[in-house]
C-alpha cells in the first residue's frame, strides 16, 4: 500500500468508531471517545495520509474531527447521502460499520472531496448556542400558532411555556453577544458584517459560526455553499430552468431574512432587486439573485478586510 496516496475511511456510531486504511482489507474498531481518538491521531500521524474521510452523523463525529484537526492531519466531513449514492452506485446494497468504513476509503479515493475549514472548539461552542437559539426560536413560533386554537387551562399552560422559551431566548442572546465580544476575531468579523445594511446580529453570528470559509473561498464557491448557486438542468435538446438546492440550511434561511430586509434598507441590493424584476424575474428568483450577490460581497468584505461602502460597490 502506497503510504504517501493513504487514504482513511472512519464510520462513527455513539459507541464506536471503524477505521479503514484500505478498501479491502480487516477494519479496526475501537471506542467513540477521548483517550482511543487520541492513540488513533499518533498513529496516523507517521502514516502521513492523503485523505482522511469521515460521514456527518449529527455531531456524533465532532470528538474525532477536532482531534484530528488539531494534528492537522487532512480530514473531511463528507455527507452521508452523496455516500450512500456513491455505495448504490457501485452495487454496494449491504450496510455494516466495517463496510461503511471501507466504502468511505472508496470514496475519498475516487471522488477525492475537498478539505475545509474545520471549526475550532471556540467556534463550535459558538455554532452550538446559534443551533440551540434557532431551536427556541421554532419552539416559540410553534406555541404561539398552539395558542390561538387553545382555551382554559391549555391555553394557560402555552402562556407559561412561552414566556420561560422567551427568558431563554433572552439570555441565549447574551451569551452569543458576550461570546463574539470575547473573541477579538469574532469582533472585528462581526463587526465588519454588521456594516453591510440588513445584516444584524443574529445573521453574523450565523455567518461566523456555520459558514467559517467565508472571506476565504471564491464568491462561487460561497454561493455553492449556502445553495443558492444555480445548476442546470438540460437534457438533449431540453433546457430545464436552473434551480439552486443543497448547501447550509441555517446558513441559507438566515441570509434569505437578511436579503428581505436588505431590498429595502441597502441601496446596493435594494437597486439590484428592482432592476431585475423590472426585466421580469419572478420575486423568488430575483430574491435568490440578491441573496447570492450579499453572499458574494460578505465574502469580499472579509477577504478584503474593509467595511460596508456602498459608492465602491456602485463603481
């Protein structure tokens, strides 16, 4: 096995973690936590791989990818549907933790995904208070649609709970708030977003948060990454409208409410809306439009590191 093209394939469940360093051979299992996770980066830091690949399992991987991360060592998050395709794809119908894992080496070796930015454990505590926030924020909106059928005691009951989901939703802002303040970083980036008018505070922490690339990829690959990149969809001599899917959900939501309210307060965005409905895009299209110019301009603002300045922009 050539050690320098080494690639790693690593199936997380909560107990357990398959290791493959080869498409064919036995797998190695050992324990989902620190102490195992630790013995497994020294040995594979020699081996010096190409590619270590591991599937999104709803942050059951997160231990792994930060040790790994830490060791800089090259590891990516891949999604498992793109994988399971992949398995479908090769006739691959059975699932076991050892298959999955050998798969996973298969994967990295013929699709070759690329390594992004991994959040550091700061930032990841950062990501989980803006998840928790938007959770509460859900259960809020779902109580008070509640409230208006319920009566008596029900209805009571719904009073109570919304005012504790709005106490939270209180001092989870504060702490969001005193997280970005505590982090030089976070303040300048929060800072330079906050310029751009439509984009708050809550949509800035989102940004640094789940989308950490931003101000270091291209302004397509930012697009690509929030779903708002359009993609064919042609076949002979049919042309299919283009439609955007697939990136960040959160990310992608909170942008959409920043871009409704930047066609009215920005000038840059709001003249961009009107000029392309005026040439008869629907609404939904022309609001994707803008959404994927903010995403583009975000993005050069932090590569750029300068503030908002609409007469640059116009020019």
């Amino acid at each position: 096995m050539d050690r320098e093209k080494l690639t790693v394939g690593i199936d997380v469940s909560k107990e357990q973690l398959e290791v493959a360093f080869d498409e064919t051979h036995q797998t190695q299992c050992i324990e989902n936590s620190t102490t195992p996770i630790a013995e497994l980066t020294q040995k594979l830091l020699p081996l010096q791989p190409k590619l270590i690949v591991v599937e999104a399992t709803g942050g059951l991987e997160r231990l792994l990818v930060l040790h790994l991360a830490e060791a800089k060592l090259p590891v990516v998050v891949v999604n498992p549907r793109q994988v399971r395709h992949f398995a479908k794809a090769l006739g691959i119908l059975a699932k076991t933790d050892s298959i999955d894992a050998r798969l996973l080496v298969r994967f990295g070796i013929s699709v070759n995904p690329p390594v992004r930015i991994i959040k550091a454990e700061e930032q990841q505590q950062l990501a989980d208070q803006v998840s928790r926030r938007r959770q509460i924020v859900t259960m809020i909106t779902q109580e008070k649609n509640r409230s208006k059928r319920a009566t008596g005691q029900v209805l009571r009951d719904i009073q109570e709970h919304l005012a504790y989901l709005e106490k939270r939703l209180s001092r989870l802002d504060d702490q969001i708030q005193k997280a970005l303040e505590a982090s030089p970083i976070y303040k300048a980036t929060a800072a330079l977003l906050i310029s751009v008018p439509g984009v708050g505070q809550g949509t800035a922490s989102v940004l640094i948060s789940h989308l950490p690339e931003l101000g270091h990829i291209s302004g397509k690959q930012a697009s690509a990454l929030i779903g708002a990149a359009p993609f064919n969809r042609d076949s002979g001599g049919r042309r299919g409208p283009r439609l955007v899917w697939g990136g960040r959900k959160m990310v992608r939501c909170q942008l959409y409410m920043a871009t409704v309210a930047a066609t009215r307060c920005n000038p840059v965005i709001r003249c961009f809306y009107r000029r392309l409905i005026e040439s008869g895009k629907k609404p939904k299209v022309a609001m994707t439009a803008c959404m994927r110019k903010l995403v583009v301009i975000l993005n050069a603002m932090l590569r750029d590191n300068r503030s908002w300045d609409a007469q640059l922009l116009k020019t």
